[in-house]
C-alpha cells in the first residue's frame, strides 16, 4: 500500500527498524509484566506488532505507559548484538524463562537452521535479524503505538488467545506525523462510521451476523449501480438469468465445490428427507441453464449474467461491515464458448474491466493466478487455460504480474487488485478460464462437424462482491459520491420565507429531471449550509430575492470556493450533463 508521502531513508531499511522497535517494546512489556509469555514480533507494512500472553486484558490506555517504558530502555539500550546458540543452549535458556510460544517456535526451525538471538543490552529474544546497529538509532519521537487486538497463536482459533500490540515506528518524527494524519484520514473515511453517521447501512447480530441491510441513500446508490451495470451487459450481448437460492447437496458435489469449499458453506438443511444447501457461489446455476437445451456452434458464445446473491460461512474474527460478511451479492457472469472464441471473450472482459474500474478512478494492477496444489484437471487443460488468459492480456496490453499457485481449484484466473484514494489496495475483479465444469457437468455443444464437443467456461466478476465493492466506494469518496450515484444531489436553500415557493418550485424541476433534492427552509442560512455539507450533499442551490425575481439560484458546490449565479434552466441542463458523463468531481 503506497502512502501520500515519501518516507526519509535511514542506514537500514524501515523493515529493519520497525523489527528493532518491536524488540524494544517487548523488552517493555516484561519489564510491566515480567510473567509475560511472548510469541511472534515482527515488521509488517508501514509498521510492526507483538504477541503476548498476559496476566490481564490490555486497553488502548496501557499504551502510553508502555511507551514511556520504552524510552527509558532506549536511554540505557547499546548496540544489536547477534549471538549464535546450539539447539541444547537455546531450549535451555528458553525453557528456563518459562518462554514457551519460543520453544515451540524453536523446535520448527529446520535441523540446518541456525540458532540466534538477537540482545540490545537488557533483553535478548530468538530471532533471525535484521536490526539496526544500535538501539541510539531508533529516535525517542518517531514510533507511537496504535491498538491492541485479540490474535489466535498460529492463527488458530484452537489455539490460545493472545494479545497483540500494533505501532509504527519511522526515521523521523516528521514522517511520524505524516503517519498520522494519514490514519486519521483514514479512519473519517471509515465506510462503518459513515455508515452510521449518515444512515448508509446496518448489521443486527440479532438477525444475522454478516448480513448488510441496505437502507435508502445507499440503496439508490446500488440500485444507480445495478442500472449501469446491466446497461454494459446489454451492449455486449449477455443475457439476463435468475438461479434459485438453495439447491440440493449432490449439485455442489457434482461441481467440487462441497469436496474443495466444504469450510465456507453454509451447514445443510433437510428438505423431504434430502440435504440441500444455500448456494455459495452462481456457477452451477448458469451451468445447468445452459444443459437444459442442445447447444449449437452458431449459438456460441453464450453471455449469461446474474446479480445473485450467495452465502459463505466466514469465522465470526474475520467479519468488518460491508468488506467481509457472509451474505452478498456477485455480479456473476459465465460465458459459454469455443476454444478458437475464448482469446477474444477474455479480451472482451478486460475491456469491460477497464471500463467500470476507470470510472471510478481506480489505478490497477492484473495478477495472472496459476495452478494451486489442491486443483482440478490435467496439465494439458490448465496449460491451454493459462495460455488464453497470457494472449488476451497481451492484445489488451495488459501487463500481468505472477501469482504462482494463486488459481482457484477448477482453473487459472487473473486477478486485479485496485488501489483507492487513499493508495490502499483492494482485491478486486477476477476472470477465470474453467476447462473442469464442463467435464464435471458434461456440457456439449454440436460443432460444425455435427460432433458433440465441449465447450470452455468463463468466470467472470467484475465488482466482485457489491457488498464490498460499494463499502469500498464510501471510503474511496469519503461518501461523496459521483452524482451520478449520488443519494441527494441538491439543497435547495431559500434565504427568507419570501423565498420558500421559488425553493418549492427548483425542488420540483430537480425531481422531474430525477434527482432526489431537499428544501431546507428553517434557521440560518448558515446552519443549513452546514447540514448539507454533513449529509455530503454536493449542490446547494441558494435562492434570495434577486435570485426569485430573475429566475436564478446562487450555487454552491463541495469543493468549489467560488460560487456561481446561473439561470434555473442553466443550472439544471449543467447538472444533466454533469450526470451524463459519470464524472467523479462535481464542478460545473
């Protein structure tokens, strides 16, 4: 994740630094608490954690005092000193300090490993390096820690719960700050808290966990999506399909996903004394669609399009509003064609790819997955598979990075990854070549020969996901969204009473033209103008009596600091064709 500013250099890598500092504010920690356990500390992006198991609960408020232990071992810390030890020695001494997430951190290092501590004059931790030379190196002002959190040891929700303290850590206490300002943006960019702050959308635990109710402004936002979305399908020929919610077991053994997905789908219920499932993914569906019927050459390809939503048991930890949740809507596509038609079906989505994502002003990057360990098929299938994918990005001029063993179970894909304001990536669109459904489902064509033949599949997901998708949209706008999407286009402010039926009357030309819009008629002008900013309405239209009398608003537009007097007319034609071109900014 790249950040909006460039970090200062120092005589090691920031890796290197943060992995220093992690050592430091463990050494403080068993100084608080020197009946502390301690696990894993190492960097990570843009900073570093530590694991711990301790006497008592953390809070956010500890941190301070652990900080301020660390700037006293720092007063007193010397060089990093490396010591090499035999396996004997290192259990020994491990053993003796009762540090038992060590030993069994010691006991996996391969027999030819070698065996280091790493020391900074008051505490030594196992450890293969990198650090900095000398603790002197790392200043008293550049690190801050974050949060706390609850982390599984391994990751394994059967293993013990520890504790897990985050922070950052940079050469300089300018870059510090910069840090910081850029988590704050961050966190008022936070789709949960502007979820709530402006009634976006909510979860009740009591309903379901992971599951997104959608309430009004953010539902015309995914119903101005949908439209637009099917409005793409259309013009490219893929035809609209409905699949049922729930099907019997023996489909998703049929399509591999029970054997190979078993961990993610929901549990099964018995309907007339067979197990059915809610479907985890649209695939079979478009399948057995396409079976129900004898297919001919001149019929491929076959475009089949879906907003079907789908349910996947995520553990309850990895749950985080509208990012991941356990039922959501895909904008699923599967396409049916020859071999000869899949370079340029494959083109084809690209197109589209680039397409919805530069609307949004997402940079990207393409990422071709290749064959996992647990997969499907025969090398000659995922060869010809991953070949298609190389030569439809290579008449795209698409560069592809490696995702080795990064594929799903029945094919390869290519995977983009896109990266928002902010500079965050996010997992993103996803095309899929499937040789395997095809054989599992025998599906077949008669070719030209009168042969029956198979035909290749494509997967293919473009928002991926609408619930993270438009999660991902609020924090990429900070919910100011394009107007085009936008829930309440215009305020319409008159200044006094004698002014309110010319307010009335710009409301309802705003609506005929189908823009929500909001009068906003009582207090001061000012208070209004602040309401409208916080329900990040974008166009206040302000309306005084030289306004009324000549058929004018004064605008007011977010982001603009020059207002602008226009004709009604002029103003309502500007904002058709602001809305026309689905321009992300909002000026006039």
């Amino acid at each position: 994740m790249s950040l909006p500013f460039e970090p200062q250099n120092g005589p090691v890598p920031l890796e290197a630094l943060r992995h220093s500092v992690s050592h430091i504010m463990a050494d403080a920690v068993l100084r608080i608490f020197p009946e502390a356990k301690v696990a894993i500390g190492p960097p990570i992006e843009h900073g570093f954690y530590y694991d711990f198991e301790l006497p008592r609960p953390l809070t956010d408020e500890d941190l301070p005092a652990i900080e301020d232990e660390m700037r006293k071992i720092l007063s007193e810390a010397g060089d990093f000193e490396k010591s090499v030890m035999t396996r004997e020695e290192a259990q020994q001494r491990l053993q003796k300090e009762g540090q038992d997430y060590k030993v069994e951190l010691l006991h996996d290092l391969g027999a030819e490993e070698e065996i280091s501590f790493y020391s900074h004059g008051t505490w030594a931790d196992l450890c293969a390096g990198p650090h900095v030379e000398s603790a002197k190196q790392v200043k008293r002002d550049a690190f801050k820690l974050l949060s706390v959190a609850g982390a599984y040891w391994r990751g394994d929700s059967d293993k013990a719960m520890l504790q897990r303290i985050y922070g950052t850590a940079w050469w300089s206490k300018k870059d510090l700050k910069k840090y910081q300002q850029y988590l704050d943006e961050v966190a008022q960019r936070d789709h949960r808290k502007l979820g709530r702050e402006l009634d976006l959308f909510s979860l009740n635990p009591d309903f379901g966990a992971g599951l997104v109710f959608w309430h009004p402004k953010l539902g015309h936002v995914r119903r101005k999506l949908e439209e637009w979305w099917w409005e793409l399908h259309e013009e490219r020929d893929y035809w609209p399909v409905y699949t049922p919610h729930v099907a019997g077991e023996p489909v998703f053994r049929q399509s591999g996903h029970l054997q190979n997905y078993s961990e993610m789908i929901w549990a099964p219920m018995d309907v007339d004394g067979h197990p059915h499932r809610v479907k985890p993914m649209n695939c079979p569906g478009h399948v057995t669609i396409f079976n129900s019927v004898r297919h001919s050459y001149r019929d491929l390809p076959r475009r089949f399009a879906e907003l079907g939503t789908v349910y996947r048991y995520e553990p309850s930890g990895t749950l985080h509003g509208m990012l991941r949740v356990r039922g959501f809507t895909q904008d699923d596509a599967h396409i049916f064609c020859t071999p000869e038609q899949l370079a340029d079906e494959i083109v084809h989505v690209l197109d589209l790819v680039h397409t919805i994502l530069s609307t949004f002003g997402y940079e990207y990057t393409a990422y071709l997955a290749t064959r996992p360990e647990k997969s499907l098929g025969t090398d000659e299938v995922w060869e010809h598979a991953i070949e298609a994918l190389k030569v439809a990005a290579e008449r795209r001029r698409l560069p592809l990075e490696d995702d080795p063993g990064g594929g799903v179970f029945y094919g390869p894909k290519i995977d983009f990854k896109i990266k928002d304001a902010l500079g965050r990536e996010w997992q993103g669109p996803t095309v899929q070549v499937d040789f395997n459904l095809p054989e599992r489902f025998d599906i077949q064509f008669n070719d030209r020969d009168n042969a029956l033949k198979r035909p290749v599949m494509v997967h293919r997901a473009i928002f991926g996901s609408l619930e993270r998708f438009v999660g991902g949209l609020i924090e990429h706008f900070a919910a100011w969204f394009p107007l085009w999407l936008c829930p309440t286009a215009a305020a319409v402010l008159p200044i006094t009473e004698d002014q309110e039926e010319a307010g009335k009357k710009l409301q309802m030309q705003l609506e005929a033209r189908g823009y929500r819009a909001v009068l906003l008629s009582d207090g001061p002008l000012r208070k209004r103008v602040r309401e409208a900013e916080m329900e990040k309405i974008p166009y206040m239209a302000v309306i005084g009596g030289r306004e009324a009398e000549n058929g004018e608003v004064n605008v007011r537009i977010h982001g603009v600091k020059e207002q602008k007097t226009m004709e009604v007319l002029a103003f309502l034609d500007a904002l058709d064709a602001k809305r026309a071109s689905r321009a992300m900014d909002y000026p006039l």
